[in-house]
C-alpha cells in the first residue's frame, strides 16, 4: 500500500467554524508533512512531525495546529481561519531521517473559507 | 530560507519537441528531487539526484545535477499530450524539510 489517504477531498467553512483535516499512512513512515498550497503556486511547507513529534513549524499562524496521534495518522485541526487560507492542503509521508527519500503525497483537501 | 527558483515558469510545445526546465539554487544542495504535478492533481516523485554531475534517465526523460550542486535540470524529448502538468524541483534539508522550488507548467498541444 503506497498510499496516503486525506479527508475529506472537498470543505467548506465559515470563519467561526472549527474542522480537522485527516491523513493516513500504512506505509511505516515516521516523517508527515502538511502543505499548503495556493492555484498555480508551489506547495508550501507548514509543518513536519519526525517519530511523531513535531519538528518543524514554519512559522504558521496558530488558528492551524497540527496533531499526530500515532505513527499512521496526522490531523490539522482548523479555528477562526480568514478567507486567504482557502486553499489545497496537502498531506505527505516519507521515511524519517533526513530529506533523501521520497515524499508520497495524498490527494489533497481543497478547503474554502467563507 | 532561500528558494529554489525555476526557469522557465510555462513553456507550451508542440507535441513531439524537446522540453527543458531548470532549477537554480543560491546555496550548495545535499539533494534535489523533481516531482511531477498534474492538473488537479497532487505532486507525484520522479527522481533523486545526490551526487555531483548526476545524470539519470527514465525512458524519454533524462535529469542532470550540476557539479557544484547548485542546480537541475530536467529534460524531456519528444513531448506528449501525457506530459501535461506542473514540474517541480525540491530541496532536502535537515529534519526531513523538503522545500519545493517555484515550478514549471508545461503545455503540450497536437
């Protein structure tokens, strides 16, 4: 199973709203990504957890916070979030330690924010 | 931290022509990956290169890693309609950080 499973595919939300993003992984990785990713832009890093601890955070706004229950799954849990964070959410995975293997990516959320 | 910057941003070809992307860092790299996006779709990984002066070929696509490590190439001949989509060069790092340069779209038409 090279899969990584994200729901849901499409959301809409108001601003006062709370939702959470999922993602899940047989794959036996230890390093999961969120992404964020703007029409016709790269995707854009958010946050990295390694062995299920959070070990990157770039800086994002904290109406995103980010949950790794166990080593399959990732949420993002979203709070308050304004219109400008309509975008695609991406979910990768990839074997821990360092930057040197692929990244398997899910199909992506495409969230709306009204 | 700095990005990776590609060149060009769209190209549209014939089907049939060659196509060339580049991707251009301002720091030594450890690695680069390229990663292939479809419309709609989510990246998917084509290749890692790590040693200075790489070059790897899968079938009509053919990657190239400078000597000094500070850019990429990737390369395909004879386009078709299939090689639609968005190709993105990607840096690794430290603590599994993996940064996406600025991408390539590529239009391929009959």
């Amino acid at each position: 199973d090279t899969e990584v499973t994200q729901t849901p595919k499409h959301l809409v939300m108001g601003m006062t709203n709370k939702k959470s993003l999922k993602c899940e992984q047989h794959m036996g990785h230890r390093a999961m990504y969120w992404y964020k990713q703007k029409a016709k832009k790269p995707p854009e890093l958010m946050f990295v957890y390694s062995y299920e601890k959070l070990s990157i955070n770039e800086s994002v706004p904290s109406r995103f916070s980010p949950e790794c229950p166990n080593s399959s799954l990732l949420n993002l849990h979203l709070h308050a979030l304004q219109p400008e964070d309509s975008a695609l959410y991406l979910c990768a995975s990839s074997q821990a330690g360092g930057a040197r293997t692929e990244a398997f990516f899910g199909q992506g959320t495409r969230l709306t924010v009204v | 931290g700095q990005q990776v910057m590609q060149i060009p941003q769209y190209q549209h070809v014939q089907e049939g022509e060659d196509f060339t992307t580049y991707c251009n860092s301002s720091t030594t790299l450890s690695n680069i990956q390229w990663y292939k996006q479809r419309p709609g779709g989510h990246p998917v990984f084509l290749i890692q290169l790590v040693k200075s002066g790489e070059v790897k070929k899968q079938k009509r696509l053919t990657f190239q890693f400078g000597e000094a490590k500070k850019n990429s190439s990737l390369h395909i001949t004879a386009t078709q309609t299939t090689d639609v989509g968005t190709y993105f060069c990607a840096k690794g790092g430290t603590a599994s950080k993996l940064t996406f340069g600025t991408g390539t779209r590529l239009q391929v038409t009959l």
